[in-house]
C-alpha cells in the first residue's frame, strides 16, 4: 500500500484492499472527498478528478503538483528536532493569519504532523483549532510527497462542493464517496473537517446526486457508518457490510473496529 502524505481521521488505508473490490474499471475515478489521498494513490485510473471542500487541502495538493523539489525543501524546515507546544501554536496562528497560498501548504501538513492525532478541524469562524500533539519527533513524509507528485499530473484537483464535483461526472466515470459519516452516537459526532460542517440534510442530499449520476452512466460508490439512518438513506443501494480499523482514539486500546457499509449503484445496462 502506498501511503498518503497526511495523518487522516477516517482515511481508508485500512480497507483499501476491500473498497478496491468495489471499484471497477472505467474512464475515470471522481472523488468528491479526496481527504488524504489514499484511494487515488493506491488505484490505477488513466485520469482522476479529485475534488474536496476543504481549500487548504486542495492548496497543499496543488503546491505539491506545481513544485514539489520547492514543497520538500521549504516544508522539511518547518520540521525541528525539538517539538514543543510554544512552536506549534505560533505557526497555528501563522497559518490562519497568512494568505500567502505556499506558506499555508506548507503549514498545513506542519499542522497535520503536529497537531493531536492528525485531526483536521476548524471553528465556526474558519480557523483552524486542533491543539499540539505530543509527538517527540513528527515524521517529513518527503517519500510520500515525491510518490503523490510522480502522479499528481493525471489528476485535476478543485475545491468544490460535493454535488458540484458529482455532477461533473461523465457516463462510464467510477464516482466514490467517502463523506464525514453519519455519527454512531451523539458523542461520536465529527463533522467540523470544515467550517460549514456536514449534517444528516447533506447525507441524504449526497445519495439522490449519487441516483442521478447512476441513471446517466457512472458507477456510484460511497462508504458510510452502519446506521440505521445511513441504511435507511442508501436504501435502494447495494449495501455490502465490513468492519473498519479506527484510529480516532490517542490510545490503542480504544481503537476498536467500527462496523461500516459500502454502498454501491452500477449504471443500467
């Protein structure tokens, strides 16, 4: 398996040898939540559009396709021997004070290494808020930059929403959608990956863009937490039923696997 750059809650590193059983062969792969990457960089599609609503994502991504010697070279000095809290929080602040677009993709997978758990989370106010992480010694995932460039220029990477990026897919595209889930408890609900956040409204609205991409050709995937109000959502899907490796928690032990569904509409014949 070839590793994303980016820590990534929710990433699909763990099932990433099952979710390929379910995408099958076509023109092209559209992901209208790239997240870390880890689907495009371990699936072989002559072109990708990769979309994600989050700009600072689909900055760094980006950045990295223009240049990634200049990335490497600039982002490995963010990167001390000595990690300490005081440092974090200034370039933290750096990062939401500055429009500098390079600046902010490098601090941004500073922030990924650095901050608690690889979390990424913003404020209402669009700040990026994820506290220090204990780390002695962040790994520089230079390998993994240089692999995610060497095919970075078969893909298109835009910051859009979700249905926009749906509804730029052609018959005989292969969509997957890996959307922040439906929350198994009211304790386990993460959907701040961007300010504007991801309600059960956006969920249901994702799978009817999903129906109308199938009945003009595209095959539709999308994984999801098994929930009643997510099986009841991808009710007319075929619903295959996994578990997942979680790594949300700071201690393994509260890793536990979480039951999950991969839901999936081929286009009629």
């Amino acid at each position: 398996m070839i590793r994303s750059c980016l820590k990534w809650a929710g990433g699909k590193a763990g099932i990433i040898d099952t979710l390929r059983q379910h995408l099958p062969a076509g023109k092209r792969l559209v992901e209208p939540f790239t997240g870390s990457a880890t689907v495009f960089m371990n699936t072989d599609y002559s072109n990708y559009l990769l979309g994600d609503i989050n700009p600072d994502l689909i900055n760094m991504f980006n950045t990295i396709k223009r240049n990634p010697n200049r990335f490497i070279s600039y982002a490995a000095s963010l990167f001390r021997d000595e990690n300490d809290p005081v440092s974090y929080y200034q370039l933290r602040e750096d990062f939401n004070k500055t429009g500098n677009q390079f600046y902010r993709a490098a601090l941004f997978l500073y922030l990924n290494r650095h901050g608690y758990n690889g979390m990424c989370r913003y404020n209402r106010g669009g700040g990026f808020n994820v506290p220090y992480g204990k780390y002695k010694s962040p790994y520089f995932p230079a390998a993994e930059i240089r692999a995610f460039a060497e095919k970075a220029d078969r893909a298109l990477f835009l910051c859009l929403d979700f249905e926009e990026c749906i509804e730029m897919a052609n018959a005989g595209d292969v969509i997957y959608c890996d959307p922040p889930y439906v929350p198994t408890s009211k304790t386990a609900d993460f959907t701040n990956y961007h300010a504007a956040g991801f309600s059960l409204v956006d969920q249901q609205r994702l799978a009817e863009v999903l129906r109308r991409a199938s009945r003009r050709g595209c095959h539709v995937v999308a994984s999801n937490s098994h929930t009643e109000e997510t099986l009841d959502i991808y009710g007319d899907f075929q619903i295959t039923h996994i578990t997942a490796p979680r790594a949300v928690s700071c201690k393994a032990a509260g890793r536990q696997p979480a039951r999950e569904i991969i839901a999936t509409m081929r286009a009629p014949a």
